[in-house]
C-alpha cells in the first residue's frame, strides 16, 4: 500500500476542519472537480527537475527539492520567481518561460502520478455512480497530454484547463463551464485543491469546496482562512465528506493523520 502523502500541518498547530457536508446537502453531490498540480497528481517530481535543468543550463546550481515543491501550484510563474527571482514583468520572463516549458514537454509523465489515494478515490467516485473532472490554470497542451499519459484523460467528465477561457480561476468562468459539460449545476458539485484561488473559484461559482492539505502548501499559507466547507488530510477524507460524517469524526481523521508526520 501506498503511503499517506505527508500532513502539511506537521510544523504547525494542527487544523480543525470547516463545516462538514450534511447527509442531506450530501445526497445532492453529482461531480467532484478536482484541481491538478498539487490536488489530483503529483507533477512536482518532474517540474522540478525541469526547473533544476534549467538552472544549470543558465550556469546556476539546482535547488533542493523541498524548496520547489511549495511553489508548484503556481505555475511557471511560481517556479521562475523562486529559481531566477523574477516575475512575469522581467524581460527575461518570456524566454526563460518558454525554455522551461519545452523542457517540461518533454518530460509530462516521467515521474508524475496521482497522489497516493487519488486512484482509489476515483474508482469509488465511478463506482457510485457520480462524475469527476478537472478544472486547472494549466495549459492544455501540458493539461490534456498529461491526464492521457495516465489513462485519465477519457475517464473525466470535463477538463477546462488555464487557456479554455479567456478567464482563469479564481475567476467562476472555467467553474461553470465544468458543470455545464458535466451535465450538472454549480451546487451539485464539489470543487477540491491547493490552493487559495481554487477555494475561491469554487465559492465564485456557487461549488462546495474542499482544501486539499495533502497538496503544495508554502509555510506562509493557512487554509483554515481560505472558507472551505473542509479540509481533507487525505484523498480518501473526500468520501468521508461526501458521506456526511459528523465534525468529531473528521476532526479526529485529520488529528491522527498530523500525529503521524510529527515535526
């Protein structure tokens, strides 16, 4: 078996859950959406090493891989800020961008996966009947070959990636799209991720939502103020939500799992 993705929790005082999901607001869930990076699939591992490729081809040393990992959720922008230490304003963005990107075509799914518990998730997702999607700020062109490397991509019901729209999450716009291709509206879906702009997009939309802390959480982010319904510590806390367990059984799921990675 798998082990847990680590509590992201551990160095700090360990989270309460928001409001869990009643049984009967439960009954109403008909797709989950998922964000990618950070929420569905472990992609740090190979954007990492792109970046690190990256940075001695241009004469600097590699960083270490805890020091990457936070900043995954944000993209090329993330990445090129805490490598090169510039933003997308600097004139050197675009090319550096562009030469991280080719690397990173190259090399989708050399050790990208779902994280430990997404594979399960899904299959109990399908096999209750219900829909699953993505809704993410990355490109397509990363988006779509990525999930069919991984024999994902014909198993969800939507993919609205970062350049479907004009607009991108926080925005409702990519949100409500999902739930029209899902078949769906906005209040029969949960949304989960990693980060604050999807809680945000999902609340945009009218969605539930749920706070991964399995993802690519930074030091300085808190989740417990980002208005979740809840915060899950594991993939498998998403059918403990769906369920509709009481707040004490998911406060004592996300306690044990903290104790489990100590400082």
């Amino acid at each position: 078996m798998a082990p847990d993705p680590p509590c992201r929790f551990r160095s700090r005082p360990c989270a309460e859950p928001a409001a869990i999901q009643t049984r009967e607001a439960a009954a109403l869930i008909r797709t989950v959406l998922f964000d990618l990076d950070g929420t569905l699939l472990d992609t740090a591992p190979d954007l990492a090493a792109c970046l690190n490729h990256l940075l001695q081809d241009t004469g600097r040393p590699p960083l270490p891989f805890e020091r990457i990992r936070p900043v995954v959720s944000h993209g090329t922008v993330g990445l090129l800020q805490v490598g090169f230490g510039i933003g997308p304003d600097d004139p050197t963005f675009p090319e550096l961008r562009e030469r991280l990107l080719t690397l990173y075509r190259e090399s989708l799914a050399d050790r990208t996966r779902p994280f430990p518990g997404i594979t399960d998730l899904l299959a109990q997702i399908e096999r209750r009947k219900l829909k699953w999607g993505v809704v993410t700020n990355k490109p397509g062109s990363l988006t779509e070959p990525l999930l069919a490397a991984l024999g994902l991509y014909r198993r969800a019901a939507t993919v609205v990636s970062g350049d479907t729209l004009a607009q991108r999450k926080p925005h409702a716009a990519p949100m409500l799209l999902a739930c029209r291709q899902a078949g769906c509206g906005p209040s029969e879906c949960v949304y989960v991720g990693d980060a604050a702009r999807d809680i945000e997009a999902g609340r945009n939309a009218g969605m539930r939502t749920l706070a991964a802390l399995f993802g690519y959480l930074g030091d300085e982010e808190d989740p417990r103020g980002w208005g979740a319904d809840a915060l899950i510590a594991h993939p498998r806390d998403v059918l403990t939500w769906l369920d509709g367990e009481t707040q004490e059984k998911c406060t004592n799921r996300l306690q044990a799992d903290c104790t489990d990675h100590p400082k």
